[in-house]
C-alpha cells in the first residue's frame, strides 16, 4: 500500500511488487551542496543522476519516498514525444528551438531505456513499442499525420492497419493507428528505484521524509527548510509536478492536478495471457478520456484511465475500468482484481512542459499531461544541463517564467465538467 495516501489510490501493483529499497532518512540539521533539488519523481532523480556524474555535490529532498507520486504509480507506458506534433512544435517554437525540443521528446524512450541499461535498473523494462489504437477513421487519419511527421524526421513510427491491431491487441474493436517503435513497458516505481541508487552510486545525497517547507534565495545562495533542517546550496531545481501545491507560488498554479486511475488483476492463466497482447504492448486509445492497458512481467492485466476527484468516484471509475477490460478481453473472465490505485499527474494550459525560472538559481520542470516517463526523464537532463552552466539560449527547452493558470481557483469545477462533456463525446464516438 501507498502510505499516507488516501485508501480508494493505495493499493499500488507497484508498492505491492517493488525492489527492495534502502531507508533513506529525513533531513536533519545543517547541508550544504551545489545544488538541492526538490521532489523524488523522474524529474529530480534524472537531473540528481546526471549532475552528480559531473562531480557536482547534489542533496535531493523527497516529502515522502522516491517515486511515492506519480513517478511510482503510473502506468508505465514509454511514450515519447510531446502533445504536439513535431510540426506545430517547430512551429511554435521556431525552426531551431522547435527541433531540438522535437529531438529531445522524440528521444525520450531511448533515453529512458539507455538509462536502464547503463545502470543496470532491474524493472522489467521491454522497448517493444508504444502502441496509438485509433477509436474511428478520423483520429486513425490523426495519427496517420503524426507518424509520417515523425518517420520524415528519421523516427521509428509506422502505421499499423486494422487487421495488425487485431493481431498485436488480441482485440478487434479498433480501426487502425501507429506503433511508435521508440517506446514500450517499465514498471515504473523499480525505475524510480533504480535511478534514485545510480545517483547515490554518483555521489548524491538522498533524504526521504523531507517535505521542504520553505526556499529562500538570494544573489549568491538558495536556502531550502525542512522540518527537520535546512540545506545552502548555489542552486535549487523544483521537480514537485502534480504535487506543488503551494510551494514557491504561482508555480503550483501553472499545471492542474487531475487524477489517473489503475486497476489489476491476479497473474492470468498462461493461456488467457498468451491471447492479451501477446507481443507485450502497452497501447493507449484515442478516446478523449483515455484507455490505455498492458500486462506486467508476471502476466496481470493492468487497466487505467483518468479518474475523478472525489473517493466515490474513483471507486465507481475504477470499477467501469474492470467492466471495460471485460468487454475487450472477455476472456479474463472471473479472474480476481487484487489491485487498485492511483495519483495525480499533471496538466499544463497548452499540453506542453515548462520549464521556469523562479529566481536567478531557482528552476522548476512540470507538466508531463500524461506522458512523464520518457519527458520528466528527459526533463532532467535539462535541468543537469543549466546547472552545469549550460546558456539558456542552447537548452533544449524554453526557459519561461511561472504563469498561474487563469481561474485557476476554480479547476476542480472546470476538470469535472470537461470529464463529464469527454465522456459523452466519447459514448458518441465523436
């Protein structure tokens, strides 16, 4: 179980089968480093991994454990890429800047597995391809532009026709769509796990329990408290994402909180497995609110989709994500769910990341929408980059100050509203 979480979000798949890991005590007394970086998810441990193998002293500071938010409860779904496709990136952002934010995105699955491989990370890693199952032939045409915008620049997405999603899915309700062959399967929180030891192994400092309660900066040094302590540092990165809340306002007010559930199975018969997936994807649907599916190592069926705010109504999405799977494998029968659970990622006003200066030392990274494996990943070799002196100019994202969302007092309201006009869109097929 998750602890301090909410009951109807606790009972993680991932808790349940995690490596072991080592205590990591809290905060205690006076630190010091060249950089603290704030949150435990890929974010922080990405950029603690990287800074501290260019010898810099790093001190992380986690609230509760590594991976303890999103980073350890998602799906563990490879997809690279932004929201956006690669032309209204470069479109946005210019023809330099656009393309090297396309090629960092575009590179997130490799990074991610190369990391693994590096470190030797023990998390059932499989880079056998992100699948994109299309719902109707206009999100199939949809897809159809993203793959040859991403196969003109040289990237491993192919389409796949109806009759290769039956075969790869088990499954025959989807029209057609693309395997992006850049991506595949973690489990999530061993992946956590793993770079939180390759970043001690690096030399850096990790103290779980540690909520930061305050960031004080000046010209020349950042302080970061803690209940227990305090750590002076020349820099601090922010990589809090859902899980701000207040800290270093207006940041928190830039993404919205929107919670994602998940639901498991027991190991399936060999059988029953062999007819789900039997090459191992994990495809996500086109729906507005999505289904994205897979099996784990041992052969549970995992199920997930966006959730609801209250408990009530996480229990009742979680339950239709166990009718759901039914409905698409009939043949998972009465085979028990011994899991459910669920977090909060986050999302940003224009689907894409940001990346924001808070102080002349003080950086922060957030707003994955959905797809933070690969980009909180890649995220924190970003943030390694500017602390390592790279020019803001020459990073491979946009440097922009912390804009609250407008209204943003009221998004509890506006996410319940747009669940609730998605989902009638979506019964429609529209």
């Amino acid at each position: 179980m998750i602890q301090n979480e909410r009951k109807p979000l606790a009972d993680s798949l991932w808790i349940a089968t995690a490596n072991p890991s080592p205590v990591r005590p809290a905060l205690s007394g006076q630190a010091e480093a060249d950089t603290v970086i704030i949150g435990g998810g890929f974010t922080g441990l990405s950029a603690a991994v990287h800074l501290a193998e260019t010898g810099q002293s790093v001190i992380l500071l986690e609230a509760e454990t590594p991976g303890w938010g999103a980073s350890g409860r998602n799906g563990g779904q490879v997809n690279p890429g932004l929201k956006a496709n690669p032309e209204e990136t470069e479109a946005r952002f210019g023809d330099d800047l656009g393309k090297r934010m396309v090629a960092l995105s575009g590179g997130a699955g490799k990074l991610v597995f190369d990391l693994i491989a590096k470190h030797n990370i023990q998390c059932d890693a499989a880079n056998c391809g992100w699948i994109r199952s299309a719902t109707n032939a206009k999100t199939l045409r949809d897809l159809q532009i993203i793959g040859r915008q991403w196969r003109a620049r040289d990237h491993a997405v192919d389409e796949v026709s109806a009759e290769e999603m039956a075969h790869l899915l088990g499954y025959d309700g989807y029209v057609g769509g693309l395997i992006d062959r850049r991506g595949g399967n973690i489990h999530p929180l061993n992946f956590a796990l793993g770079l939180a030891a390759a970043a001690e192994k690096a030399g850096a400092r990790i103290h779980g329990n540690s909520r930061v309660t305050g960031v004080d900066a000046t010209p020349d040094h950042v302080t970061v408290s803690t209940m227990g302590g305090q750590v002076t540092a020349r820099r601090a990165m922010i990589c809090t994402n859902a899980y701000t809340g207040d800290l270093e306002n207006p940041l928190g007010k830039t993404v919205v909180p929107v919670t994602s559930v998940q639901v498991a199975t027991e190991p399936l018969s060999q059988n029953v497995a062999k007819s789900i997936l039997p090459e191992g994807h994990s495809p996500t649907d086109t729906r507005r609110l999505i289904f994205y599916f897979r099996k784990d190592a041992a052969g549970r069926f995992i199920m997930g989709g966006r959730g609801a705010m209250g408990d009530g109504g996480i229990l009742k999405r979680q339950a239709g994500l166990r009718a759901a799977a039914r409905k698409i494998y009939p043949q998972i029968g009465d085979a028990a769910w011994t899991h459910a659970w669920g977090g909060n990622v986050a999302m940003t006003r224009d689907h894409a990341p940001g990346l924001h200066q808070i102080a002349p030392n003080v950086v922060a990274a957030l707003g994955y929408n959905g797809r933070g494996v690969g980009m909180a990943t890649a995220m924190g070799t970003v943030l390694a980059k500017s602390a390592d002196g790279c020019p803001e100019a020459e990073l491979d994202f946009p440097m922009t100050p912390a804009t609250p969302i407008p209204f943003h007092r009221f998004r509890n309201l506006g996410v319940g509203t747009t669940v609730a006009t998605f989902r009638v869109l979506d019964r429609l097929g529209l």
